[in-house]
C-alpha cells in the first residue's frame, strides 16, 4: 500500500499535468453522493479511498483527525466506542460514504438546526489545490484561527477548491438522555406554530420531523420530536410537550427508543416511506427557510425538518422557478437534490440544481476558486458555478 507522502506527491503530480494539459478532475470517494450537484460530463475521477485511516484521536480533547478516504462507518464506530458522535448526523446515503465525502457535501442529518451544521465542527483541513500544492489550514483546536478561516470552506465544495487530504473534526458526547415523542393529528402550520414556540424555551429539541404519513388509514398529519440532553431536563420537557399538542386537538406518545432510532436513521438517510419518488416525473427538492417560514401552500408531497427550516418536496423540474421565487420570498433558496427517474440529468440541466447566487457573491466565489485553482481542474461545475 502506497504511503502518505507517495499518495499525495502521485496527487499533486496528476494534479499539475492535468493543469498543464487543460484537463479536468472529479473528485470521489465512495460515490454515495454521485447524484448530488450539477451533472459532471467528462472529467476524469480521482478516487480519494486510498487515502484512508484515522491519524489521531484525543477522546478527551474532543478532537479527531481522519484522512479524507475514511469511511464514515469507521470513524462513527471509532466514536462510539468511546461514548462520543459526529453531532452533525453526516447522513451516508450507502456503506461505501467516506469523511471526505461527508465534508465536501456539507449535508447534515436530523440535529442539524439545534446543533449546528458541518462547518460548525470543522477545526483543521488539508489539501491539495489546483497548483499541486498541499496546504494546511486551521489546526486542532477551536480557537486557531486569526482572520478568515479557510478550513470551513471544503465543507460544502464538492470537491471544487483541492483534494480534500484530511480533516480535524469537534467530536461530542452522546446524550446522556433521549426521548422520540409522536404526535398525531397536528397539521403543518400548527406544528411550526409549536416547534416556535418550543424554540423559545428552555426545552432540551434536538430534532423534529413533519409529514403527512400516507402509510396509515386513513392518512394522518404526524410531527415526530427529538428530546436530548440530561435526564432530568428530557424527563421534565415531556409533560410540558404532551399538553401543548393536546391543547391543539393532537393525540401524544412516547416512542419505543428501538423503534424510534431507525426510524430517525432512515430520516436522515433518506429512507423514510416520503422519500419513494411518488411519481416517475417528479424530484426531490430541498427548500431551506428560515424555521418561522410559514406552511407551503404547494400541491406537492412535503416533509418538513429542522424545526422548519428545510422542507422536502416532490415536484417537477419545471416547477423550479416557482419554487425558487418562493424560496427567495422567504428568505431562503431551493435546490434540486434527486432528478426525477424520468427526466435524469437533464432535469438538472433546464432546472439548475442550485439557486444562482447573487452577483456580488458570484464574484467573490469565482474569484476564491480562482486562487485555488487558476487552471481550472476541479471546475466541473458541481457546484453550480
């Protein structure tokens, strides 16, 4: 197996021909996230799965540091063996899902909102940019970094800036305490009304799921809650959540945490009934609003998450300039995650899979990938610019 050094110098060297030759790179790791961003045409892979292995771990210190080939699975069992977890929930999407991937993507799972999302927990990264050179940026603590902290800006790439080589993450303990609460009965707008005002006291919410659950008879109007934090604090939030929700005409139960743990597993891996396209000609798009956003008056499936602040729809490439316009009227953006199994690719390509940014920050992002990567190799336009 080659080493580190022998990696990275094979990296830059492809790297600088490619340059040199006016070729592109796409960078990949397990593939889990292929369908995610704009389509990729013909640039050349190069898989980053060699790379792989965790370089140090200080339980204590509450730091880990993992070359980018990693997979995922690993790192979490690596954690959890030490009562510790990825607080974010990086979701997967397939066994083959590695640490860079996780961090490229920038996509988090159902905590997202009460704890932060992947740039959050991003202390230290290095990589390779269009020149062939390995760069380091921040380091191993939280307060390392004088000026604009550039380590933050792979989560989220796509692989756009440099081959991502390892990264140095903020780990957490695992709740001490955890309870999944189900309310029925409780339609879209009362729901946000609650999670509202729920958010502004003193309640230990770490994740929140609304869906219209079409797998029960008659359909039903569901709002799943996620308590976590001490025992105490769990324990006295639930009377205080079972009145509300009664106070508006739902029904209330605590979930069984051996069936609730899958099901906030399949939440965040996309695995949940909602997320079977309904219709052959329909994708999945994400809305990202702010959480007192009200209800989408859409006549399209919904999932709603984050305490509101993203909402999951099924509807058509050609709804995209709807969508956005509404997106934008919010305050938010809607992108195209899934194209639909009719339309494949090409649905990204008249829908756009992002909400273009404004000009000013069109120049900014075309001038910071211009400093990364003068030549070009990793614009494959995955993300959109």
């Amino acid at each position: 197996m080659a080493s580190f050094d022998e990696l990275t110098s094979a990296w830059s060297a492809r790297i600088r021909e490619a340059a040199a030759q006016g070729r592109q790179l796409r960078l990949r790791g397990g593939g889990t996230k292929d369908f995610y961003g704009a389509p990729l045409g013909s640039a050349e892979l190069l898989d980053t799965r060699p790379l792989s292995g965790i370089l140090s771990y200080e339980p204590s210190e509450l730091v880990v540091t993992a070359l980018a080939g990693t997979p995922l699975a690993e790192l979490e069992a690596a954690l959890a063996a030490q009562g510790q977890a990825l607080a974010f929930e990086p979701p997967h999407f397939g066994p083959g899902a590695t640490v860079g991937g996780a961090v490229a993507a920038g996509l988090a799972g159902p905590a997202r909102a009460s704890v932060g999302g992947v740039r959050d927990f991003v202390l230290g990264a290095r990589l390779i940019n269009g020149r062939g050179e390995l760069l380091t940026f921040g380091g191993q603590v939280m307060k390392n970094v004088a000026g604009y902290d550039v380590s933050r800006l792979v989560a989220g790439s796509l692989g756009t800036l440099g081959v991502l080589v390892d990264v140095s993450l903020k780990v957490l303990p695992v709740a001490v305490s955890e309870a999944t609460l189900r309310c029925e009965g409780v339609a879209q707008q009362t729901a946000l009304d609650l999670l509202n005002r729920w958010g502004g006291q003193p309640l230990p919410l770490n994740a929140s799921c609304w869906v219209h659950d079409t797998t029960t008879e008659p359909a039903e109007d569901m709002l799943f809650i996620r308590l976590r934090g001490a025992a105490a604090a769990v324990e006295a939030a639930v009377p205080r959540l079972q009145a509300d929700v009664q106070a508006v005409g739902g029904r209330f139960s605590r979930m069984d945490p051996a069936q609730a743990g899958p099901d906030w597993q399949a939440c965040r891996e996309q695995t949940l009934p909602f997320f079977t396209p309904p219709a052959a000609d329909l994708c999945l798009w994400r809305m990202s609003l702010p959480q007192t956003a009200p209800a989408l008056e859409l006549p399209w499936p919904a999932l709603v998450e984050w305490h509101g602040a993203q909402r999951w729809l099924w509807a058509p490439a050609s709804a995209a300039g709807q969508l956005r316009a509404l997106a934008q009227q919010l305050g938010g953006h809607a992108t195209l995650l899934r194209a639909s199994q009719a339309g494949g690719e090409a649905d990204k390509r008249t829908a756009g899979v992002f909400t273009p940014l404004p000009p000013v920050q069109q120049r900014i992002q075309r001038e910071l990938q211009q400093q990364f990567d003068p030549s070009g190799v990793f614009a494959t336009a995955r993300a959109g610019v």
